[in-house]
C-alpha cells in the first residue's frame, strides 16, 4: 500500500509542477516529497531510500512549513470530522516521522494547535519576502527537468498498460 501511495503522490506533484512550469505560477503544496518520506517512516516502512530516489527528480521547495499539532489534538479533530479514523499510534509515530527528517532542520514549524484564525496568523507571521525571480538558465533547468520527468512518466505508464495488454492473452 505504501508503494501505491507514493506512486500517487508523485504523481500528483508532477502534475502540479508541469502545470506551474507552463502557467509560471507560484506554487503552494499541502503535501511534498518530505510527506512521503514521513510516511514510510511512521509506518515502519524500508522503502524511503528508494523513495528519495524517486523524488529528488523534483525541485527542493522554496520554504516548508511543518504544522505542527499534538497527536492528541490531531486525534481529537480527526474523530470531530467524523469520516475517517487514525489510531493515536501511527498520529505519535508521524510526529516523531516528520521531526527526524534530515529536512527538518529547514522547516518552519507552525504551533497550529490552535484555532483556524490563529495558525493563519501564525503563518502569515513567517512568509517570506517575495522570493527573487530566478535566472534564465535556472528556469530553463527546472522546464526541461519538468519534461524529461513527464517523458519518464509517460513511459512508465506505457510499460505498465503493455503488461496489463499483454497480461490480458
């Protein structure tokens, strides 16, 4: 299942990126590679070296912000929304998951235990100065990155529906 989960993750980054490659927008993403790697950890998982492999395709994030909410009040939220359940265990392991990324060093974390209004105060505190507009050559690297990573896409996508295909005879 962690596979699948990290399949789809990166897909879902990769569109966004080409997406943001054409359209020159400024991303902001709830979920990146370091959730990935949180992930597999939390859940006892041995692939994340296999993972980091997959995901280093994509660009480092200008800033990430780590919100972070005790695994109690996680629980209690959780159990308030009422469609859909996380044991305290696995809530424990993705905070320990998250604070023992070598990335996180380099985020910036949020006390977002309290209420809506005071995390968006809190997060509105640390944004960052507009980022500087980057060089031609950099963003020529990042477009032909984007393409090379969708051609690779593609591919894998082909071999999978040509085994499915020929799977069927």
């Amino acid at each position: 299942m962690l596979f699948v989960e990290s399949v789809l993750r990166w897909l879902a980054i990769l569109r966004t990126l080409l997406r943001r490659a054409v359209t020159r927008e400024v991303t902001v993403m709830d979920r990146y590679a370091v959730c990935q790697f949180a992930s597999i950890r939390a859940r006892g998982g041995r692939s994340e070296r296999w993972a980091r492999l997959a995901y280093r395709v994509f660009p480092r994030p200008d800033v990430t912000f780590l919100l972070a909410v005790d695994p109690a009040v996680a629980y209690e939220r959780i159990e308030r929304r009422g469609y859909d359940h996380e044991e305290m265990s696995y809530l424990r392991a993705a905070d320990a998951a998250y604070r023992a990324l070598p990335e996180f060093p380099t985020f910036v974390v949020i006390d977002a235990n309290g209420t809506p209004e005071q995390v968006q105060a809190a997060l509105l505190d640390q944004l960052p100065a507009p980022f500087p507009s980057r060089s031609f050559v950099s963003v020529l690297v990042a477009h032909a990155r984007a393409v090379l990573v969708a051609a690779a896409s593609l591919a894998a996508a082909a071999t999978v529906v040509t085994y499915q295909w020929a799977d069927g005879f």
